[in-house]
C-alpha cells in the first residue's frame, strides 16, 4: 500500500483529450518526464493507485496529453477528471535531479530546522489558497506557519528529509 509519505504531488488531470483515452495533466513539476518512473499515482476513494504512463506529450509550459495504461475511451478518461498526481520519491534520485524545481507539496513530511540547529517541526500541509503558498508546521511548540519561499531556504537535505532555512527575526 502507498503511503502519503512516500509520495508528493506534481499536479492534477483536468479532463479528457479527443475519444481516445488521452487526458490533459496540468503539472507544477516536471519531474515525471526528468526521472525514469513507469507510473504517476492519483488518490482514488481514500486509497492511492499508481496508473501506468503509455505516453505523454506536451502541450505547454505547464501542461501535458497523457495516455494512461487500460483508459482507452473518454468515457474512462473523464472518471479520471480532477484527481490530484502525485509522484514516487523512491524514483527521485538527488544526484540525477539537483536541477529540477521542487513544488512547495514535495516539502510535506521533511523536518524544518531554522539557522542549522532550531528544529521548528514537521510540514504537515501546504496551504496555497492565499497568494503566497504558506508550510503548516507542526512541532513541540504547537503548530507554526510559515511562508514558502526561496528566500528563506537556506538548504534542501532531500535524502534526510530536512528542509534548513534561515527565518528573518521576529518571524515565529
């Protein structure tokens, strides 16, 4: 069974292309097509599925025409509408990826710790419904939020699953 932990989103499918099964995936991370994974993987009724890729191709900057493994009609490609993508960590592979753009949802489950030795917490959600993308942090002091922004990430430990950064005084 996947579990949330070993996962983190990339992005959403929106809705079928043409009759043929292809659906259009609007992606915040490319990493599906800079690392060799046979598989995305969308929640379906609680429960997280892979769904095996037959081929993509893009469509723009941000999105791409996939082709899903056994969805051959509209009809399927339609039931898939509106499920959230999400990506194996076990295939990325820090030393092949250094240069991909993480999301802020690839964060979830690493341990914040500000200026290299005060551990903040956990990221337990990303909250991105306000104009700037916040990290909700839960840790011994009670839960935190904090801005998700380049500026104040000082490192990306992926492997360990830390996350330093260097918060502006006054901030917490």
């Amino acid at each position: 069974m996947i579990k949330e932990s070993e996962i983190f989103k990339i992005g959403k499918l929106t809705k079928p292309h043409g009759i043929k099964g292809e659906i259009n995936f609007v992606f915040e991370n490319d990493v599906f097509d800079r690392v060799d994974c046979p598989y995305l993987i969308c929640m379906v009724d609680g429960i997280y599925v892979p769904f095996f890729i037959e081929e993509y191709r893009f469509k723009g900057k941000d999105t791409a025409l996939i082709t899903i493994e056994d969805i051959d009609s509209e009809e399927k490609a339609s039931r898939l509408a509106g499920l959230e993508v999400y990506f194996p960590r076990k295939y990325y592979d820090e030393n092949e990826t250094e240069d991909i753009a993480y999301s802020w949802n690839f964060f979830i489950g690493f341990t914040v710790v500000n200026n290299k030795e005060d551990k903040l917490g956990i990221i337990e959600a990303v909250d991105e419904k306000t104009i700037n993308a916040l990290f909700l942090i839960n840790g011994d002091n009670g839960e935190l939020i904090i801005p998700a922004t380049e500026d104040f990430i000082e490192e990306v430990d992926a492997p360990n699953k830390t996350l330093y950064v260097a918060l502006p005084e006054g901030l917490i």
